[in-house]
C-alpha cells in the first residue's frame, strides 16, 4: 500500500509539473512581449483584424488568406493572435492572387495587461495545485477527476507558440487535444459525483459513456483535425470543427441535465440557460 501511494504521488507531482511550468513561462509576459504578425483570422483563412503594421504590408479586413498553398509551419501561425518570433517573415498568399509579406513585431502591451496577466497566470496555478493537492491527501473518483480537469486547462501559451519549432507545437498540440478531451470527461464525472456522491442508474451509464465513447472521440476529431490542417487539408479540417463542437455542447446539455435534477425550479433554470449559452 506504501508503495502505491507513493507511485501515485511520484505521477501527480510529474504531471503537475508540467502545466505548473508551462503556466509560470507566460508570466514573463511583462518583461517579454509576445510578439506578432499584426493580423487575427479565423479558421478558414480570413482576416478579421489588422493592425497598423499589417495594414501597411497591404493586408486587409476581409481578405482570404489561401492557407492550402502555405508551408505548415507558417500556416500553423495563422490565427486569432498569429503569433511569431520577433523579425520572423511570413509570406501570405491571397485568393486573389496577391502575395502580403508580414513582419512580426512585439505586441504592445498596457499596464493592465501586465497586471491581469500575473493575476490570471497566479490563479491557474494554484487553481491546478489545489486540485493536485487534494487528489494527494484524499484520492478517490471525484477527485481524480477535479484534477484531470485542472489539468486540461493550461495550454502551451503565445510565449511556446513564439519560439518552439512546427514539430514541437504540432507534438504540443496533440497531447493537449488528448489531455482536452479527458479534462471534459473529467468535468463531467466531477459535476456527478461532487461532492460524494456514487452514481448509479442512467448517471453512471452516461458517466461511461462520456469517459469511454464521447472522450475518445473528441480527441481523435481534434487529432484528426489538426493532422488534416497541417497535410494542407484546409476545407476538411474545418468541417470537423462543428461536429467537434456539436459533441461538446451535446456533451454539456445531458451534464446540466443530471446535474439539475433536484435544484430547485430557478437554480434548473440558469443551469438550462447556460447549456443553451454554450451552444452559441
């Protein structure tokens, strides 16, 4: 038994290190602004924002940016934030046959943002050594699973996405896409089982359905997903998006639908109201 407990300290201590590290690079922030091409674009290759910088390269709200015919490494770039080493140069194509070269350049940053970035860094942090606290003086179901929630909520963050190489984030992104998926279940089984309780009936049949059906198949459309779009498969990869998402909200819908059973007539009524939030 000894021996168990102390396996199990050794692989919560391991896991936690990592997105406890990855979350303490991005409060350097402050002292070292991410840096970026100067334009967001949403997933099929349309910008939707520029900045000054940008806009004097040529490129416009608007535009499409025709990603199939991108290197995977810039094309993996193209984003809400289209992060970038500072100095590097991207060349993006247009579907009108117009090539826009863009320089990246540091993002200015405000005070407040420097604030509320230590603020928000601080708070995942201890948010995700409480739950592997409390997996390590009380291990049971619920716990586990707070803590295999706590752990899908860090991501690489700009700072991983200015300077590791493609193979890096695309290997980085994969694990997430896996650890995402087990962090829904593990929100799931958390909100059924909080704060002691055993699930039985059509409960625990869902709960088994999530873990070992719905999960699984979220992380193999999100790798799917992502292996798709780096092979320049652009129209398909975005396809899959809203039937990830759609699985997601499903999955979401039927956790308030145990989770309200006996709140009372207006608590039902705000849970129900956010499930149908979530979908939008």
């Amino acid at each position: 038994m000894k021996t168990r407990a102390l396996l199990r300290a050794a692989v919560i201590i391991a896991l936690t290190t990592i997105p406890v590290a990855m979350t303490g690079v991005e409060m350097l922030l402050p002292w070292h602004p991410w840096a970026t091409f100067g334009f967001s674009a949403d997933p099929s290759g349309v910008v939707t924002d520029v900045d000054p910088d940008a806009a004097r390269a040529g490129l416009r709200i608007g535009n499409r940016i025709a990603l199939e015919r991108m290197p995977a490494a810039d094309r993996w770039m193209v984003s809400a934030s289209s992060v970038g080493r500072d100095g590097r140069i991207m060349q993006l194509p247009l579907t009108t046959g117009k090539t826009v070269t863009v320089v990246a350049h540091p993002r200015p940053r405000t005070v407040v943002d420097n604030i509320t970035d230590l603020i928000a860094c601080s708070a995942l942090i201890l948010f995700i050594l409480v739950a592997a606290t409390l997996v390590l003086m009380r291990p049971s179901a619920v716990t586990w699973a707070f803590y295999l929630f706590a752990l899908s909520m860090c991501d690489g963050g700009t700072l991983y996405v200015e300077y590791l190489s493609f193979q890096a984030l695309f290997g980085l992104f994969l694990v997430q896409a896996a650890a995402g998926a087990a962090g829904a279940a593990g929100l799931f089984s958390f909100a059924l089982r909080f704060p002691d309780v055993r699930p039985t009936g059509a409960a625990l049949t869902a709960e088994r359905v999530v873990i070992f059906g719905v999960a699984p198949v979220l992380a193999a459309l999100n790798i799917a997903t992502a292996i798709l779009y780096a092979l320049a498969n652009v129209g398909p990869a975005i396809a899959l998006l809203p039937v990830t998402n759609t699985i997601f909200t499903a999955c979401l819908r039927l956790q308030f639908s145990f989770c309200s059973r006996g709140m009372p007539p207006s608590v039902r009524r705000n849970a129900t109201g956010c499930a149908g939030w979530s979908r939008r």
